[in-house]
C-alpha cells in the first residue's frame, strides 16, 4: 500500500508538481529517490516510526508529525479539515515524497507554534516548521509552575520535555518562545542570516536532510573548516577565554556550565542529587549514590526525577531544549546562548554558580 502511494506520488509529481524536463536537469528523480530512503525521513525502521508498533496505530496527538497520512490529514490535503488531526494514523508510514509535494503543502503559509504564536513563512520550507518545532513553550512551563514558590519543592511537578530537534522553534527565538523565557529580558526573534541560507532546506537537502556542504558557505565564513567551526561574534560569552573556537563551542560550553548548575541547585536547594540522561525517558534521575551521573541501576522510569521546584525545572526544560537540539548553533545561535545564560543567572540566585567571565548576547 505505501509503495503503490509512493510510486503514485512520483507520477502526479514528475507530470504535475515538477516539470520532468526541470528535474531531470538539476536532480533526477531517481536520485531524489534514492537519497530519501536513505534519509531519516524515509526510514521506516527509524523509533520515529516504529514507536507505535504495538499499539497498532500512531495516536492523533503524535500522527501529524510521525506519519505521512498523518501530515497530509493535519494540512487538509486528504479533504479533511485543515490544522487538526482527525484520528490515528496507520503504522508504517514514514514521511514520503506526497507527506511534502501536495497542494495543501504547497500553500502552507501560516504555522502555528506550541506557544499559540502563528508565524507566516512563504518558502517550500514551511512545511518542516510543522513537524519541527517541539511540543512544549515557556507558556506551558509557566503554567505548569504557576502559583508556586520559585524554590519549593512540588511533588505534582513533572519534567517537561519540549519533545526533539525543536529546530524551527529555535530559529523564530522569541516570537514563539519555544525555549524557557524567562521573565522581564528580552530575547532574539527570528535569525535572519543570509537571503541564500534563511530557510530550513536551503540549509539542508531537504530530501538527504543532511546540511548542504561547508564549501556553500566559506565564500562568507572565510577559513572555517567545518560548519561547527564557524563564528562571527567576537564576544566571549562562555567565558572560557577562547573567542576562537566556533559559535558552537560557546553554546556547548554554556550548556555544560548549565548541567552543573542544575546538580549543584538540586543538592544544595533540594536537598535531593539530580543527574541526566541523554537516552533514558525522562531524562532526568534520582542520583541515588550522588555520583554525578546516572548509573545504569538509576535510569529506570520509577527513579524519575520527582523533587522539581519551578526554578529547577524551568532550567531542566532549557537544558534540554540545548541537548536535543544539536543545530542551535546555526539554527539561531544567541537566542540559544541567551536560554543558558538566563538559565544559569535563574540558579545562580540560589546556588553557588560561578558566571564570572560569561556574558549575554
Ligand atoms: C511529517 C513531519 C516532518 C516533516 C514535514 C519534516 N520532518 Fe524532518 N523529521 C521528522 C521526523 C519524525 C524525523 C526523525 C526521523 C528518524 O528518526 O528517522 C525527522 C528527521 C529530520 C532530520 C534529521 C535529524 C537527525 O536526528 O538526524 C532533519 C535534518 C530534518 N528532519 C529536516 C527536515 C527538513 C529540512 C524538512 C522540510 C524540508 C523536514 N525535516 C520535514 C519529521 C518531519
Ligand atoms: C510537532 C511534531 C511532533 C509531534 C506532535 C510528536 N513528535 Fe515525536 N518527534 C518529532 C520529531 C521532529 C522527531 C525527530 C527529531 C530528530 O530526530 O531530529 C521526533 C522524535 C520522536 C521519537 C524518537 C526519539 C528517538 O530517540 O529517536 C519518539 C519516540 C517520539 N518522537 C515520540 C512521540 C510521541 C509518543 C508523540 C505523541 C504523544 C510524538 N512524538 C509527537 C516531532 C513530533
Ligand atoms: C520533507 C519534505 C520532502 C520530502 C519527503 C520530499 N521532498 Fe522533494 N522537495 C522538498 C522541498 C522543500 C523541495 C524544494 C522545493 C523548492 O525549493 O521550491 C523539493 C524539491 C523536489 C524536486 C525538485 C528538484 C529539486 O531537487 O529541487 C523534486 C523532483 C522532488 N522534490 C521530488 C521528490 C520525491 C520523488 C520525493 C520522494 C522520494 C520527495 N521529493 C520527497 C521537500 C520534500
Ligand atoms: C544556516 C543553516 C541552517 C538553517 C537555516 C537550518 N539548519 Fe538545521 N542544521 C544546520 C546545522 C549546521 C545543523 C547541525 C548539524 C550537525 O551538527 O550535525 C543543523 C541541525 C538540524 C537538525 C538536527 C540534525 C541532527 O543531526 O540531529 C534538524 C532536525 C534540523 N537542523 C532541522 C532544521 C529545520 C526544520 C530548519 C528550518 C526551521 C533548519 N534546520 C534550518 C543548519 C541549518
Ligand atoms: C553571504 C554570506 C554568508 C553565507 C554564504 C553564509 N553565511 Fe553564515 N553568516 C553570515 C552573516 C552576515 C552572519 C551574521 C548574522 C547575524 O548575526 O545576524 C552569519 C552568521 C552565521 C552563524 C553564527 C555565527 C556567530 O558567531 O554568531 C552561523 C553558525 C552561520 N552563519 C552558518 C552558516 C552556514 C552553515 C552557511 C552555509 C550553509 C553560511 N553560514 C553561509 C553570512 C553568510
């Protein structure tokens, strides 16, 4: 059923949404092909399709971003009412070629955010921004913490986990508040970059996915190596002396700083020792021997992180924010820089957190 879609979808597209002659010059749909089942998007194995296997469908709440029927039904292109999800969508429908090239894709121009902001994007990229761009805002982290005290512990608190790769979260910034804002600073809206390089597939191949090559871009950055390596801000705004290393090496360093701060808020504040996980839900563990890491004993689900006060967890949603997010750095690197930074000044206000060389963008 999924390949007679998609050979379909290849014939509307040849004949319909793409001049054959105009694809044969510049890609071959072969080619197309090929580099999108290799890709993320068009593997089928991938937990991002497979998640739901047992269940037997892919819930309505996950649909529009874990399925390609589920996408075509959030966009209306399957006739249904346009911006919900009408039900589940069948397993094991990856996110193929119809999921991007129909009509209703095609005139996508309005994308509306967790935080309720709907922001307008004209390109063949909007279509990204619907699946990209995290489940949770600073407006459901300040209505999970509303009313209590900033250093209380709450046992009704959970983590939040703003879901992965929020990337067209981070690239709006402010205007969609995807990260932890915190009250009364401002923060960067949109990166606007580079006309050539200011939407999500002209970045990325949009059917390899892969970031285009770094030969694009030293034409602007001169000498970097990598794209990691890249930099223009002279600021030292990690504080770690080095105002060489790319734009990159700021965030990450600041993210680390970040993770100690939270350890040390948590043992001194709470009284209870935290510790993260990158791979195990959700993330954030009891750290039973006060180790500083999660052993493999301590990264089970009932040792859930469970003595969140507001100010903790509003540090804990941006750290992850970061840790999922490993494109920040392109993607809108101060407006991420600006997250860690009023995360680790949040915490400093209680624990002993050393910001001494580090400064805000
Ligand atoms: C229907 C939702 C959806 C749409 C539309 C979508 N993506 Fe994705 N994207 C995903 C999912 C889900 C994954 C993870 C797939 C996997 O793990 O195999 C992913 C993976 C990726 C990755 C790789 C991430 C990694 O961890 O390596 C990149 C980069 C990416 N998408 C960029 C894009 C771009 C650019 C567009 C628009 C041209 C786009 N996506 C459109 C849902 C979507
Ligand atoms: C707004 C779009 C969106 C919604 C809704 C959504 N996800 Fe995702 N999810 C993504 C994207 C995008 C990725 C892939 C990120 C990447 O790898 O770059 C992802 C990745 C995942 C992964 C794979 C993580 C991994 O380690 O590979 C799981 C599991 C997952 N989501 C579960 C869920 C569940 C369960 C729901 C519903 C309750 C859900 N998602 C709803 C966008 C979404
Ligand atoms: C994640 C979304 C996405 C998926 C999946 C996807 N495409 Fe595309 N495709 C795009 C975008 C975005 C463009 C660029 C359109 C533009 O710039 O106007 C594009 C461009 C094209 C073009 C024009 C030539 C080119 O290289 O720019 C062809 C042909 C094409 N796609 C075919 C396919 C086929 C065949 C598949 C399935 C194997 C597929 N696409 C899957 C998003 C997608
Ligand atoms: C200025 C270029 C640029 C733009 C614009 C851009 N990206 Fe990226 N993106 C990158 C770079 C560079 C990385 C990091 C790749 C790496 O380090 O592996 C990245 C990483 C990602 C990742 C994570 C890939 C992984 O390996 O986990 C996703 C998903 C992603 N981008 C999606 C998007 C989406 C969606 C948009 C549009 C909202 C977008 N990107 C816009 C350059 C860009
Ligand atoms: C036409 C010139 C030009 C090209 C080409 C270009 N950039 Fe840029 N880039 C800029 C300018 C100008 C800025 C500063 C933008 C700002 O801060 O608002 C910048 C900033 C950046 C930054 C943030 C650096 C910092 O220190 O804050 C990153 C990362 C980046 N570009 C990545 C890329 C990638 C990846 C490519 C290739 C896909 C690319 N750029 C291509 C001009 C360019």
């Amino acid at each position: 059923m999924f390949y007679a879609r998609t050979v379909l979808s290849l014939v509307s597209l040849m004949f319909v949404a793409v001049p054959l002659a105009h694809a044969q010059e510049t890609s071959p749909v072969t080619a197309i092909v090929e580099s999108w089942m290799a890709s993320p998007h068009g593997d089928r194995k991938a937990e991002a399709f497979v998640h739901w296997n047992t269940e037997g469908e892919v819930p309505g709440e996950c649909a529009t971003c874990h399925s390609g029927l589920g996408l075509l039904d959030f966009l209306g292109a399957d006739g249904s009412t346009a911006g919900k999800v009408d039900g589940p969508a069948p397993i094991g429908s990856p996110i193929d070629c119809v999921a991007c090239h129909n009509q209703a894709a095609k005139d996508l121009q309005q994308i509306t955010f967790p935080s309720g902001e709907v922001m307008t994007e004209t390109s063949a990229s909007a279509v990204c921004m619907v699946c990209h761009q995290g489940r949770e805002s600073t407006d459901s982290v300040n209505a999970a913490i509303a009313g209590g005290e900033a250093d209380t512990t709450n046992g009704d608190l959970g983590f939040i986990n703003v879901h992965y790769a929020a990337s067209a979260a981070t690239m709006f910034g402010g205007s969609v508040r995807g990260g932890y804002q915190y009250e009364g600073k401002t923060y960067f809206q949109r990166f606007a970059h580079v006309p050539d390089f200011n939407t999500c597939a002209t970045c990325h191949d949009p059917h390899t996915t892969k970031v285009v090559a770094v030969d694009k871009c030293v034409t602007c950055h001169k000498g970097a190596e990598t794209i990691s390596a890249i930099r223009i801000t002279p600021a030292d705004m990690d504080g770690d002396g080095d105002v060489k290393e790319g734009i990159s090496g700021e965030i990450s360093t600041l993210h680390e700083k970040l993770g100690e701060a939270i350890q040390l808020y948590a043992k001194d504040v709470t009284g209870k020792p935290v510790a993260y996980d990158t791979h195990a839900y959700p993330y954030f563990f009891n750290d039973l021997n006060a180790n500083g890491a999660v052993d493999p004993e301590e990264a089970k689900f009932p040792n859930s992180y469970k003595s969140w006060t507001p100010r903790l967890l509003r540090a804990a949603y941006n750290y992850q924010f970061l840790a999922k997010e490993p494109g920040a750095y392109a993607h809108n690197p101060k407006y991420a820089i600006q997250l860690a930074y009023d995360s680790l000044e949040d915490l400093a206000s209680k624990a002993t957190v050393d910001m001494g060389a580090m400064s805000r963008p």
